[in-house]
C-alpha cells in the first residue's frame, strides 16, 4: 500500500506514535509516500523526527491549544476563538493536503488526531481510505470511564474527536489495555506504538527520577521540588523554544532539550518518573516498568482522562502538581506492570497491518 500521514505536531506523542508505524509498514513492504505535520508556533519540530522519518515532510499551519502567560494552563475558550479567527490559514493548509493527496494519489490517509486531516475529509471530496488513529478515541467506547464533572470539557473533546476522525473507516484506539471493539462505531482497540528503540532498551534500577513537562511553565515546579530533595538527581526534559541542549542547574538537577536517544535512556535507568499525563510517555514508563507521578496539563481534560485510564491499568498516580514527596511515598507499593504490558505492545504489529491492509 501507498500511504500518506497527516500529524498532529502538538506534544510528542503523535510524533512518537508516527515514527513506529512508519517503522512497522516500511519492515512489511508497505510506502509512506509523504509526512504532513501540523505546526505550532510554540514549538519546534524535534529533530528525531526528521531523523527518522526518510520521506519528503510538509509542515502546516494547524489547529492548536492555547495556553496561559505561564505556559501551564490550557483555556479552551481562547483556543476556540483564536482557532476560530485563523479559518483562511488553516482552509490554505487544507488546500496543501489536497496537493500532496493528488500528486502522490495514496492507496490511504493515516490521520494521528491532526484536525486538518478531519476538515480535509470534510470539505473534500476524497475517494482514499481514511484511518484516524489515537488514544482520544478510546473515549468514545462504551466502557470508558470519564472523570467526574466538567461535561463541557468531556463534549468538547468528544466533539474534537468527530472532526479528527471524519469520514474514517476505522478509528484505531490506543490503549493501555485491551478492550472489546464495538465495530459499529467503528472503533477499534489496539495496543500501543513502541519504537524500536524502546522495545530494546534495557531497563535497569537508578537512583534518578526523570521529569517531562510539554508546558515549560512547570519548570517552577520541578524547580521547588529540587529545592527540598537537593540531594536527589533529576534529568528534566521539555521543549522549551530556544532553550539550549543542556541547562545545568546544579549536580542534581539538568534540563534538557527533548532528545528522543537521551529520553530513552534516561528513562531506562530511572527510579520514577514524574509527567504531564500524556499518554506516550505513561506509555512508555510502563513499557520500561518505571512507576509515574502523572500531573495532568490544566484544563487539558484528554489529560485528566489519560491519568485516570492510567491509574486503572497500574501506571501509578495522579496529582495536581510536580510533587516529589507523594512519588517517593508511593514507590514501596507500586506493582510493576510491565510483564503483561508488554505482552498486550507485542500484538501491536500484526493487529496494526490487519486493520490498515484489509478491506
């Protein structure tokens, strides 16, 4: 098969989750023609992606959160007026995709949750098979446990994932564990998506704890913490713009620019680590059997989903902010789950290439 991806940019996640299908596909004899990649102003393509992805990749102006001065919180009304006012820019990226669609004509579309892919399914008539793909469709299942309250914030995001999946004959949902499809709703419950990196790093026992934080704004945070537990390494890794590779704060604590080698293996030799509740990273901090602290962007109600979903399948705990002292609490009585982890990952392959190659 001919196919093309259309990516959200936003975190790493989707990235991540790119990068292994693409390895997947490609080891099977299948072609990813071409890469599109929604583009935030607040952030910067990581270079790992470019470093993996070996196909012609085409960035565009894309639907994204807006957050606070402090670079924390999410507000989802300004992300809906100022998405809202930027209609013509992303109606000129829809545009793009169209060129990208006609010039390579792809046996298939693999959206990983970029909106423009879902406005392109809207506003075009495309006769390519449409696959979307992501962990927020998960929350459309029958046996999803949302968060109590905040049923605007569950509409609208249940809403984001009706535009995200437009037109989709299958809506691929990644999970920490395994669940009944329901067809109907063409949902479909896969494992998650490890690069080979992961799956071969080597997970050993050390006395640091790895922080990611997407929103810089955390740094405070992590900042204060450190402050009371100076005697405890700490490897923190954001995506702040412009900051350099490395910030070495004292002996026992560094900032580091997201460097997807150096994450792995931070990650690999680490005692906990403490997150934003994304879900590639709880993710992978299974995989690896490493405990999490999981601290859900404000306002980021996915997040809150992720963290609660996570907890249920034995990730760890959640909180509402960087706080050393309740990981160090909890690390006597976490249960490694990474046995029966990685066996439900191992399927991940041969159910990914069955739902993407058949009819």
């Amino acid at each position: 098969m001919k196919i093309v991806f259309i990516v959200q940019g936003e975190g790493r996640g989707h990235l991540t989750q790119a990068i292994s299908l693409y390895q997947i596909l490609i080891k099977n004899g299948h072609e990813v023609a071409h890469v599109i990649v929604g583009k935030s102003k607040r952030r910067q393509l990581p270079q790992f992606f470019e470093d993996n992805i070996k196909v012609p990749i085409t960035r565009l102006e894309s639907p994204n959160f807006i957050v606070d001065k402090q670079n924390k919180s999410v507000s989802i009304f300004k992300t809906l007026l100022v998405n809202l006012s930027r209609i013509k820019t992303f109606l000129r990226s829809v545009e793009e995709i169209d060129k990208v669609v006609k010039k390579e004509r792809p046996d298939a579309i693999i959206n990983f949750y970029d909106f423009l892919g879902g406005l392109y399914f809207l506003l075009k008539k495309v006769e390519v098979k449409h696959i979307a793909l992501a962990h927020q469709f998960l929350l459309s299942h029958s046996a999803f446990e949302f968060p109590k309250g905040r049923i605007y914030d569950r509409f609208s995001l249940l809403a984001g994932n009706k535009l995200a999946g437009y037109k989709a004959q299958r809506l691929l949902c990644l999970s920490f564990q395994p669940m009944q499809d329901e067809p109907k709703k063409r949902l479909f419950v896969t494992p998650p998506l490890f690069r080979k990196a992961v799956k071969e790093a080597k997970s050993s026992p050390g006395d640091h704890f790895l922080v990611y934080i997407v929103n810089h704004g955390y740094a405070d945070q992590v900042k204060a913490f450190h402050s009371k537990h100076p005697e405890i390494p700490i490897h923190c890794f954001w995506d702040k713009k412009d900051a350099p590779k490395e910030l070495k704060v004292d002996k026992n604590l560094t900032f580091h620019v997201l460097d997807e080698t150096k994450f792995i293996d931070f990650m690999a030799s680490c005692c906990g680590c403490l997150a934003t509740a994304g879900f590639e990273s709880i993710c992978e901090a299974m995989y690896l059997g490493k405990p999490v602290l999981m601290v859900p962007v404000k306002g980021h109600y996915e997040q809150s989903c992720n963290a609660l979903d996570a907890q249920k399948a034995g990730a760890g705990i959640s909180n509402q902010v960087f706080d050393l002292d309740i990981l160090l609490n909890y690390l006597p009585d976490h249960q490694d789950v990474a046995a029966s982890f990685q066996k439900w990952a191992a399927k991940s392959e041969q159910l990914f290439l069955q739902l993407i190659t058949e009819e």
